[in-house]
C-alpha cells in the first residue's frame, strides 16, 4: 500500500478520530456550555428579575424622591419666602430697635424728670395735706356754724309761717267773732230768758224758804244768785279757753266746797285744775278711763250733767275721797265735741248748809253756768279750731318720726345711732311745733306731748314704742326699754 495512501487512511482515521473525539468533545463541551448557559441564563432570569424588582422598587423610590423633591422645592420657596419676610422684618426689628433705643434714651430722661417731679410733688402733697386738715378743721366749725344758721333760719321760718298762719287766723278769728256777735243776739236773748228763769225759781224758793221759817235756806237763793251773775261777768270777760275753763271752776268753787277740772284726752280724762281737796299727789297725775265707771266719765260719755246723792253716791266710784253728800259732773261740749268735764261736790260743807241746799238750787246754778260757759268757749270757736289743727300737725310731725325710724331700722343702722337719731328727730319736732305755737294760746303747747303720749301707748309693747319713749323721757317707758 502506498503510503501515501497509508497517510490518507490514518489521517482520514486520525480524522475521523479527531472529528469524533471533536464531536464528542464539542458535545461534551455543548452539553456542558449548554449546562453552563442554562446556569447562565437562569443566574441572569434571576438577576433581570432581580433588576426588574429594583428597577420598580428604584422607580417607586424615584417617584417618592421625586415627589420630596417637589415638596422640598415648595418648601425651599416657602423657605425662601419666609427668610425674605424674616429679612424684611428683621430690617424692621432693626429700624424698631433703633427707634426703641431712641425711645430707651426719651424715656430715662423722662423717668430722671419724673423722678424728681414725684419728689417736688411728694413735697407739694405734704403740704397739701396739711393745708387739707386746717380747711378740715376749719370746714368742720363753718359746718357746726352752717347747721346753727341752718336751724336758725328754719327757725325763723317756722316763726314767719307761724306769724302768717296766726295772721290768717286772727283774721278768720275777727270774721268769725263778726259773725258770732251777729248770731250771738238770740244766744244771749236765750241767756236772758233762762236767767229770768232763774230768778223767778229764785223768787219761788225765797218764798218757800221764807214759808219754812229757815233763814239759813232763804238767804241761798240770793247768795246763789250773786254768785251767778258774777260768774257770767267773770266768764264773759275771759278771753282764751284756759281762762274760761280756769274761771268756771272759781265760780263753780262759790257753790261747792270742792271742784276738780278734767281735761278729755285720747281715751280719759286728765285732771288739770281743783279748789277744796286735800290731795297728796298733783291733780294733774289723776287719770280717769272712760271705760271706767265714774260720774265724770259718765257725764263725758252722755253729754249731759251727771248728779248722785244719798245712797246711790256712797254705792259709785268716786275719783276722791271725803264724804260727800251730792255730788255732780258737768260736760262742756262745744259743736258736739266734749272738752272737758267739771267734778263738784259738798264734801266739808257745813250740815245745815247741806241740808238748806236739798233742794235743786246746786244742779240748775251749775246748769246756768255751764250753758253761759258754753256760749263762752262758742266764741272762741276760731281758737278750738286752731286747736284743732295743731292737734293734727303734732300728729303729722310723729308720724315723719315714725317713718323715719322704720327706715333706718331697715337700712340695718347699729342700736345708739338709731337712739341718737330718734332722740335728734323727736327734738327737731319739738323744736318745730314749739316755733309753730309761739303765737298761740297756752293751751297749744302741750298738744305734741299728749299727741306723743298717745303714740306711745298706741305703739306699746314694740321696740319704737320703748326706744321713743326713752328719747322723750317718760320714766315707765323707758325702764321697760332699758329691761329689754
């Protein structure tokens, strides 16, 4: 065999070899490169899934930042914006610092200039205060001379109402007397004819006293009957209600050995005036209730002359003691009003003059003087008017001290300034009314007193009543003020 040919088979063997340990080499090498590819490809699905992972996750992350970009952006312009302003205003802040430091330099001065404007003022002050304590004092003796004058002028102001009141009064009084005078006429013509009565009952009794043979009874009537006409002249010659009440219990004194005037109150009858009794005690201090059964409370409650004797007498209660035999109570009513009542009685008269007057000489001469008494106090009508109404303006003056009380009592004032102010109030009323009666009768005067007493008694038992009792000094009162 040729070699060449030798050649071609073992290289086409050596070939064939080659290409089959290629082949199964580059098999070998494919599986493996394919293995390895897979390996490859798989880390690298692994890894784009890992990537694609990221790359949602980075643009997840990229839209956050994005959108903190953003928010950052707006907020490095709203920055920028608030250090422009912070810029604007701390130039402000400067310029009010510098205007403030400008003001900080004022204002020392000022206070520097205060300071000692405070110091001369603290001086000023001193003296102020002391020029403010002499005008105290001095403003405290212009007031004491002010409230002086004050009292003074009203004073005198209640004196020219009082004047003018009594001007007005006197003037009424003459119109009234005027016309008294006019309607007097009959009055008096009444008087004459009840006077002719009586002298002609005087002339039947001096007959009959001269019948009987007893000097002692035929010298009464006569006697009786001088007495009689000087008690008229008497009466008629009175010019105000205390003389003619004063003078009817003189005349009345002529007849009867004991004569008591009692005054009517609110309520009872005062004893004010007596001739004959032995009394221990002031007459004025007798008080008689009307409810209390008595011949002057009985003569005060009819109107109409009251007369006991004998048995009957001894069985009353009489406001005296003494024993007498007859006794009366006479009334003074005037415009159906009654005033006072007239008590008399025969206790100490002799015996026999007793028994010369048995008959009803006693009762018609006290019936003769009450009538002319009466016509009297008609007269002066004009003065129980007056009377009347000062009666009215004591009790008005009361009343305001009343009200006054009440409103300080409610106003909580403490117990001594409530006393002083009542016992201030009840003074200034006093002092009023006695400015309001300086031209007035006597029998003016004592209307506020009895007008308190009634207040007092109408009151009683409350502490107003205790505490202006104390204030006007009634004894009873006001220990029973003190006790509470």
């Amino acid at each position: 065999m040729d070699f060449r040919e030798y050649a071609a088979k073992e290289t086409s063997e050596l070939a064939a070899r080659l290409t089959k340990a290629a082949t199964a080499v580059a098999e070998t090498a494919v599986r493996q490169a394919r293995d390895e590819a897979q390996k490859v490809a798989d880390a690298l699905r692994n890894e784009l899934k890992s990537a694609v992972d990221e790359r949602t996750t980075v643009a997840a992350s990229l839209k956050d930042a994005q959108a903190q970009a953003e928010r950052l952006r707006g907020e490095l312009r709203t920055a920028g914006e608030r250090i422009e302003s912070a810029s604007r205003q701390l130039d402000d802040a400067r310029k009010t610092t510098d205007k403030l430091e400008g003001l900080r330099t004022e204002l020392i001065a000022a206070r520097d200039e205060q300071a000692a404007a405070r110091k001369a003022a603290e001086t000023d002050l001193r003296q102020a205060r002391d020029t403010i304590e002499s005008l105290r004092v001095e403003l405290a003796s212009a007031m004491k001379t002010l409230e002086k004058a004050a009292a003074e002028r009203l004073a005198s102001e209640e004196a020219a109402a009082a004047a003018s009141s009594h001007s007005e009064a006197a003037e009424a009084k003459l119109a009234a007397v005027t016309d008294l005078l006019k309607k007097s006429a009959s009055r008096v013509k009444t008087l004459e004819q009840a006077q002719q009565e009586f002298e002609r009952k005087m002339r039947e009794l001096e007959t009959k006293a001269h019948g009987t043979g007893t000097p002692a009874a035929a010298g009464a009537p006569v006697a009786a009957l001088d007495d009689l006409l000087a008690g008229f002249q008497a009466l008629a010659a009175s010019t105000t209600i205390s003389d003619v009440l004063t003078t009817l219990v003189e005349q009345m004194a002529c007849q009867f050995p004991r004569v008591a005037l009692f005054r009517l109150k609110k309520g009872h009858l005062q004893g004010e005036h007596q001739i004959g009794f032995d009394l221990k005690h002031d007459i004025g201090k007798l008080v008689l209730p009307l409810g209390m059964d008595s011949l002057p409370s009985r003569a005060a409650s009819s109107g109409q002359i009251e007369s006991l004797s004998g048995e009957e007498l001894k069985d009353s209660r009489t406001p005296f003691n003494g024993t007498p035999t007859a006794a009366l109570a006479m009334p003074l009513v005037v415009a159906g009003e009654t005033l006072a009542v007239v008590y008399a009685d025969d206790s100490g008269a002799p015996k026999r003059a007793r028994v010369a007057r048995a008959d009803d000489l006693h009762p018609r001469y006290a019936e003769a003087m009450r009538h002319y008494a009466v016509a009297v106090l008609m007269r002066l009508s004009n003065e129980l008017k007056t009377l009347a109404e000062l009666q009215k303006y004591a009790a008005s003056l009361l009343h305001e001290i009343e009200q006054m009380y009440a409103a300080d009592v409610e106003g909580g004032l403490p117990g001594d300034e409530l006393h002083r102010r009542l016992a201030g109030n009840l003074d200034y009323a006093r002092s009023i009314y006695g400015s309001r009666t300086a031209l007035e009768s006597a029998d003016a005067a004592p209307l506020i007193e009895d007008e308190l007493a009634s207040l007092i008694d109408a009151r009683k038992g409350t502490p107003f009543a205790r505490d202006l009792a104390a204030a006007a000094g009634h004894a009873s009162e006001r220990s029973a003020a003190e006790a509470s």
